[in-house]
C-alpha cells in the first residue's frame, strides 16, 4: 500500500535535518522499513510501468489459424472449427506446445475482429410482378 505524499515529504524532510530513521518511524507512525525506503529514493515520482509485449506461442502457427478460421466463414455454421478442435489440429499437425488458454484467446480475437465482415455472398430475393 501507497503511503500519502505529505507523509513521504515528511519523512525526506525529517531525515535531512538528521533525525535517525527509528525516530521518523515513531513520530510518523510508520515502520522503519518504509523510512528507509523513502529515505535513500533519489526520485520519488512513480515509476512507468514497463511495457512487456512478448510474442505469443501461437505467432508462428496463426498464418495457419488464419487460414481455417477463415475457410469455416463459408461452411454452415455447424461444420466451423470450435476452439477445442484449432488447439486438437495445432497440437497434431504441428509442433505447437501451447495452452488452450493462448488458442482460446487467438481464436477469440481472431473472432471478434473479423465480425460484422460477410461470410457468404448474399442474395436478394426479387419478385417478378407483371401488370397489364
């Protein structure tokens, strides 16, 4: 848990007047270790998360997915892959070692970004009237 900005400007402000750390803590009403850690910071801003995007493992099999996925859009719905079935055919036509958590979650995207686009050509159904 954060600790209020007063109190962390207090604790660097009793520390430069010298007070020893277990004072502060005392004084402050906060442990010793907090004291210290606020203390010795150089900089007291919060530090940016770091962005870690890692490829995932199915990266270099979701050409492959693609191409299923997207060959399904024009079988009846029924027919189409299930998730279970994408992460049944990785495991056996490839050397994916993958969870079923990582295929669920592509397939899911894969799903999601591709809505709304038409599966099929349409028709419309014209009806012919002749008036004499």
């Amino acid at each position: 848990m954060a600790i209020p900005m007063p109190i962390v400007q207090d604790i660097r402000r009793l520390d430069r007047q010298g007070l020893s750390r277990a004072q502060i803590a005392r004084r402050l009403h906060v442990d010793r270790g907090t004291v210290a850690k606020y203390a010795d910071m150089e900089d007291c801003s919060p530090k940016p998360k770091a962005d870690r995007r890692y490829g995932s493992k199915i990266d270099p099999y979701a050409h492959l997915v693609d191409g299923w996925l997207e060959a399904d859009r024009l079988l009846p719905r029924k027919q189409r892959h299930t998730i279970r079935r994408v992460h049944d055919r990785l495991l056996a036509e490839t050397d994916y070692d993958g969870e079923y958590s990582t295929t669920m979650r592509y397939v899911h995207r894969w799903r999601e970004a591709n809505r709304g686009v038409p599966d099929r050509e349409g028709y419309v159904r014209l009806e012919l009237f002749v008036f004499n």
